[in-house]
C-alpha cells in the first residue's frame, strides 16, 4: 500500500487520505463485527468505497472435527448454565443500514474500486487476493494467528491458559504479512463464552484505530515481517480431558470458597533509612498485616507523610453493600494504629485513592469510573476534609488515576474500557501543564493493549537510575500479580516502557494476588488477596 499523505486532526470527507473496502461473511454479522464497522465509518480521514459478501465453501467436516464439535458443544451447554453474558458478542445484527450508501462489489471486482486496504472480516485465513498496490487487513487470534473466530478461548481453557493473543495483520500483494496492531486479553479460567467476551468487543476497535493511525499521524514504526502458522486442534479426547480439569477446578473453588474464602487486605513493612524516599520494598517477606474487621476488606492503600506520621489512605468495602468508600489511618514506626476514619463516601463506588502533594497542599484523585468522571479533590482540613477541585475528565469509565510529573509536563496513566471489554487491558495517557488541567488525550491512546500489564498499581516511583511504573497483571484473573516497568519514553510523540521485574503472591501463605503497592518515607505498604478462614 501506498503510504498516505499526512493530514491536519480535524477532517471532512473530503479529505480522505485512504480508501478500503470491507469484505463480509454474510449481511448479518455478529455483533462485534458491526460494532468494528460503526467505529470504521466514524474515521472521517478514511472512506469505505466497497463492500461485499463473501462466503467459501466449508470444508467437509471429518469424524474427528465433528467430535470435536460436539465436546465444544457439551462444554458449551454448562458454560451457558453457570455464566452468564451481558453484551454478546455474536449476536446476529443486520448492518444494511449502516453499509446502504457503500457500492457493492464482488471480490473480483475490488481491484476496480482502487482501494488501498481491503478489511477481511471472514476469517478465511488469506481467501481474499489483494489486488496490487493493496493490502489485507486481517484479525488474527491465537499465538500462531490461525485460530478460527468461533474457537476462541476453547483450548486456552482446555490448556489453563490465562491470556490470548489477538492482532490486527496486513498482507500485501506479495505474500508478506506484518503485525499493525497486537494486543493480549484476559482467558476466564472457566469460561469460554466470557473469554471471547474479553477478546472481541476489545479487537473489535483494532481497525478503526489503525486506520486513525495510517492516515492521521507519522508512519507507525512495523515490526518485522511474520508467518502465520497453521495449527493442528487439539484431538477431541485431549480437548474433553482439559475441559474436564477445568471444571472439577471450578467445583474445587467453590468449595474452597466457603472453607476459606479470598479476602483482600494490607500489609506493611518499614525500611527506618531507605535511600530514596518514595521507592517501595518489593518484597511480600516479613509483613505487618492491616487485618479488617470480619465484613469487610481494605484494597488500593496510599501512604503519606505528615508531620507527625505516616498515613494510609486506602478502599474500604462492606459485606453486603454495592459500593465502597475511602478511609484512612494513622500508623507510626511501632506500627501502632489509629482507629481508621472515613475520607470520602459517595452513591456510587470508590476506590483507589491517589493522594499527593502540590503547591504546599494536599490533593486527591480517587477513582470515580462509576461516575465516568475523574476528580481532584483538595484537602480543607487534612486529611479528613475534601472539597471538589474541578472535574479533570467525563464521560469517560477510566479507572485508577495516576498523575506523574516528568519534566515539567503532568501525566495522568489509567486504563480506559471499550464498551463490552474489560477495563484491565488498555492503557491511555492524558498531558496536562498542571493537575488542574486542561487534560488532553495522547494521540496514540491507547498507549499499550496487554491485560498482562497495563493497570496501574501504585503511584511511579524513581529507583536511583529510571522511573518505574507498577502495573497489575491481571490475566487469567484480576489483580494476579504486579509488573514493574521501566519508563523509556513518555512524550506527546510516544509512550514505551519494559518490564524489569514482578511482584508476586506467596501461594505458600495463601497469598492468592497482589495489586497494589506504595511508599513514602521509609514505609512501603502494599495489598494481597489472601484465603482466611471463614469467621
């Protein structure tokens, strides 16, 4: 394909820098399919000049794919009893009305529209010849990029997986396919119907951000060219053992449940000289834990420094209520409590509570994502005193807030969910000249697509040599683990980072996940899942 000319943000049809067409399976798609052509159509820089329907013939199916389905099938049926799904993703949708003003084509036809792109959306694994001077655009899924659509998810639990790779690929004219857009969702342990979930309401936005990417900003840098690799399923009698497992897994953690049930709580330890003041400890070893009373438990701790001690702001969730509030306690170095307060409670859930100083006051950011805001709250009388700042974001579900200074520039790191997917996969950046704001969007939001290390964690820390950004890992299940990474570039250019370690649960303690950790002056204070006794 041609590389587009450069074009200003703000775009009429009439400055479209690209042209494609869109190849279907049939008039009524899945949901996620229509959904993944409504963000196309609203890429005001791109036109959709063709479309067609294209259906090959399926091959004649052999005694084994048909056991095969027929275990898929009978999984399928117990999936269907125990999980329910809110938004599915392949419910039939007519798309007429929204492809009525698009020239229909067949596929020989489509070198006669002068597309640059064409976007399959069959899956038919390169059935569709792209004409010269086009390219393919592809949804794969699978690490070898194979898998069938309708089979996502059905092995990784068969093989208790806990992610999935999906890719937007593009094939040229010659054969060579490169990776445009790569991403990782989270695989329910138990459930495929809900891994698909995951999966494709969230690879359902990849085309359209693409196509922002190749006509609206600089050439993205592509990773070399790749293969995709055939696969061979798994045999049906492998695929009914690994179905099996998972269930008397299920069956497992139900009863272990109700003999100890998972309950988050804190726990800190104190270093009385550390050489950097807001860099934690990372390590779960030798903790004092911050035990909850019996209905309720403590998550998203944050750890200030006063005059006179330290103080933990932190979530605090009641059994029996739909929403939580935000307290806070005082803890000095003998590890002596104060009874915790309330510090902010709302009709709608709080949570990780990001407080910071600036100017000589104190502020707080806390997650208000059932809200669809993001807040700053100043302090009237620390710390038990708040007053409604400004809203800094709306009309936006972004969840746990972190705001970061970096060379005269505030960021502000959160995950932000498309609708239908899961908030734990995609990370955007905001930039502002100040925490007052105005905010404004990065142009390649989202700056990282990967469940497996994206959500914040913590506050960003400096280590003596880089700053390091704790994220949660939250693939097979929320709050798993912790990922530090290296910051290697944070502009309105780009964002990259790498990973340099993990902060993990000690499953020997009935540690069950970690997803929170942070520091100041000499204390580092973190929150674990752990299984306790039922009281």
């Amino acid at each position: 394909m041609a590389r587009p000319r450069q074009t200003s943000a703000c775009h009429t049809r009439a400055d479209v820098s690209v042209r494609y067409a869109v190849v279907l399976s049939q008039d009524q798609v899945p949901a996620w399919q229509a959904a993944a052509l409504t963000a196309m159509r609203r890429v005001t820089s791109a036109e959709l000049v063709a479309c067609c329907v294209f259906e090959p013939p399926a091959p004649k199916p052999t005694t084994s794919a048909k056991l095969r389905k027929a275990v898929a099938q009978g999984f399928a049926a117990f999936d269907r009893r125990v999980f329910k799904v809110q938004r599915d993703p392949w419910h039939p949708t007519d798309v007429a009305a929204l492809l009525a003003d698009v020239p229909r084509r067949t596929v020989d036809q489509l070198a006669e529209a002068h597309v640059d792109i064409i976007v399959d959306l069959t899956f038919t694994n390169g059935a569709i010849p792209a004409p010269r001077h086009a390219s393919t655009w592809q949804l794969v899924f699978g690490e070898q990029g194979t898998m069938p659509a309708h089979e996502i998810g059905l092995e990784a639990v068969a093989a208790q997986d806990d992610c999935i790779r999906s890719r937007l690929v593009a094939t040229d004219a010659n054969g060579v396919t490169t990776i445009i857009y790569d991403s990782y969702a989270p695989i329910h342990s138990l459930s495929v119907r809900l891994s698909q979930v995951a999966v494709l309401w969230k690879s359902a936005t990849f085309v359209a951000r693409a196509l922002r990417q190749v006509t609206q900003l600089p050439a993205p840098q592509l990773p070399a060219p790749m293969r995709l690799v055939s696969r061979t399923p798994m045999r049906a009698p492998t695929l009914a053992r690994g179905l099996a497992a998972q269930s008397a897994r299920f069956a497992w953690q139900r009863a272990a449940d109700r003999w100890r049930p998972e309950k988050w709580t804190m726990a800190f330890r104190c270093d009385p000289a550390p050489a950097i003041d807001a860099q934690p400890v990372l390590s779960l070893d030798q903790l004092t834990w911050l035990i909850p009373p019996p209905d309720r438990f403590w998550a998203d701790p944050f750890v200030v420094r006063d005059a006179q001690s330290w103080i933990v702001f932190f979530e605090e969730s009641i059994r029996g209520r739909r929403r939580a509030h935000l307290c806070g306690m005082r803890l000095d170095e003998r590890g002596s409590l104060e009874q915790p307060f309330r510090v902010m409670e709302r009709d709608f859930h709080l949570s990780y509570p990001f407080v910071f100083q600036w100017q000589g006051e104190w502020w707080l950011v806390p997650e208000t994502s059932r809200n669809r805001t993001v807040e700053l709250w100043r302090a009237t009388n620390f710390p038990t005193q708040w007053s409604l700042e400004r809203v800094l974001l709306q009309d936006l579900t972004a969840v746990d807030a972190t705001l970061h200074e970096h060379q005269g520039t505030w960021w502000m790191f959160c995950n932000v969910a498309q609708a239908g997917a899961s908030s734990n996969d995609e990370l955007a950046l905001f930039y502002a000249a100040s925490p007052l704001g105005p905010w404004h969007a990065h142009a390649h939001n989202p700056v990282r697509s990967d469940v497996r290390n994206t959500r914040p964690a913590g506050r960003i820390f400096f280590d003596g040599k880089a700053w390091i950004r704790p994220a949660q890992n939250c693939a097979g299940r929320y709050g798993s683990s912790i990922v530090l990474n290296r910051i290697e570039q944070l502009d309105v250019d780009g964002f990259r980072e790498s990973p340099i370690g993990k902060l993990l649960p000690n499953q020997a303690l009935h540690q069950t996940g970690v997803h929170t950790v942070n520091a100041a002056a000499g204390l580092t204070i973190f929150d674990v899942r752990r299984r306790v006794p039922r009281s």
